[in-house]
C-alpha cells in the first residue's frame, strides 16, 4: 500500500516509459508503451485510465505527462541513471546488469540515498550509457548518428539512447565490442541499407541500421 507521497511502483514505471519515449523522440503511443514495457496493449490502456485519474497523464491530444507526471518521471529516471553509474563504476557489474539492477532500485531509493550516491559518484551528468542525469549539471553536446558518418571519417561515442539499452542482447554487444561513451573509432564500410562497419579500439565491429540511427556521436 503506497504511503502518502509515495507512488505506486507501476505508476513510476508508466511515467518513467512515457518520460524515455518523448526524450527519444519516439511517438509516445500505447503500442510503444505495451512493447518498451512488455505488457499487452489491454494493461497499456487500463493503466492510462489509472494514471489519468491519479493526474498524471493527460491524453487530450496524444499521451502527455502532466507537471505531476514530468516530476515522478524525472525522479525516477534520475535515480536510474545515478543507480547505474553506481553499479557500473563502483560495483563493477556489466552494463546490461546494471541497467536490469538499476530498474529494480529506482523504485525504492529514497531521497537521502539519492544525494549521497549523487555526492559519492561526484555529481555525474550522465548514466553509463551517455543518457543525461536529470537534474544534474549536463549540457547536451553536439551529436550526429552514428549512421551519418562518412567512410573514412572518425567519430567519438556519446550517447547509446534508452531505446538502445531496452533492446534485448543489444548493451552486451555494446559492451564487448567498446562501443561505449567516450571511445573513438573510425567508419571502415557502410552499405546503403544503414549498416556500418567500424574499427574501434581494436575492434572491427558491424553495427545494424536500427542501432546506429540510435547510436550518437561527435564528429
Ligand atoms: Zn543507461
């Protein structure tokens, strides 16, 4: 039973989705909701009537988060990506146990935590994944896709975006290919179809269309 000021942990889930969806640029629509979620489209549907009621939502013209609804999100992804950091820099775990980790202890971190996980990991900007720390200092840099990058021309990792990170197997590869924020790399082939082949850190590594159209970079 949620306690006064507190959220139900499904409506800090709906409102972190729909919060991730509008930050990617993806169309915040049930059927988005149902797959990022992996719920059936029937649970999308009940729970926006649930989140409607509670203020949360408004759904007069698409789904919107209401100031109510923007302020759970952004705590909830705020403490995500701190979690993260935290699990990936101090606890050494990979990058797709931290994020599963992270999912969980979003739901339970409490304010107190939160400022001193901020003020222990030294104020970061960003999760692992390069995705901005709500609330933290950051300060978007230029960044073009992966895909848009020339044969030939090399590239700095920035941003693997949240859609990226909810893509089974995919932070892994990631992962093992160095494919992370902060290492450079070199465009060594691209076919028409998106795909691209890039030489990284020792790495020759074949990045999919739908990977990197989501995958940003620095020039
Ligand atoms: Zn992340």
């Amino acid at each position: 039973m949620a306690v006064l000021g507190e959220h139900h942990p499904a409506f800090e889930e709906y409102c972190e989705c729909i919060f991730e969806l509008a930050e990617d640029d993806v169309d915040v629509i049930q059927a988005r909701i149902a797959e990022r979620l992996n719920v059936s489209r029937p649970a999308v549907s009940e729970m926006m009537r649930r989140l409607e009621a509670e203020g949360l939502i408004a759904t007069d013209s698409g789904i919107q988060l209401t100031d109510a609804g923007l302020a759970l999100g952004t705590k909830i992804v705020r403490r995500h990506r701190l979690a993260e950091r935290f699990l990936t820099d101090v606890l050494q775990l990979s990058w797709a146990e931290a994020h599963h980790e992270a999912g969980k202890w979003e739901h339970v971190m409490s304010q107190s935590v939160e400022t001193a996980m901020d003020r222990l990991l030294g104020n970061p900007t960003t999760c692992p994944h390069g995705n901005p720390i709500p609330g933290s200092a950051y300060i978007e840099p230029d960044s073009v896709r992966l895909a848009d990058i020339a044969v030939g021309d090399g590239f700095t990792v920035q941003r693997i975006t949240e859609e990226l990170e909810f893509t089974p197997g995919l932070l892994e590869f990631l992962e093992a290919s160095a494919l992370q924020p902060g290492n450079a790399g070199v465009i060594t082939a691209a076919s028409p179809d998106g795909t691209v082949t890039v030489e990284i850190d020792g790495h020759h590594v074949g990045v999919g269309a739908f990977a990197s159209a989501r995958i940003l970079v620095s020039a």
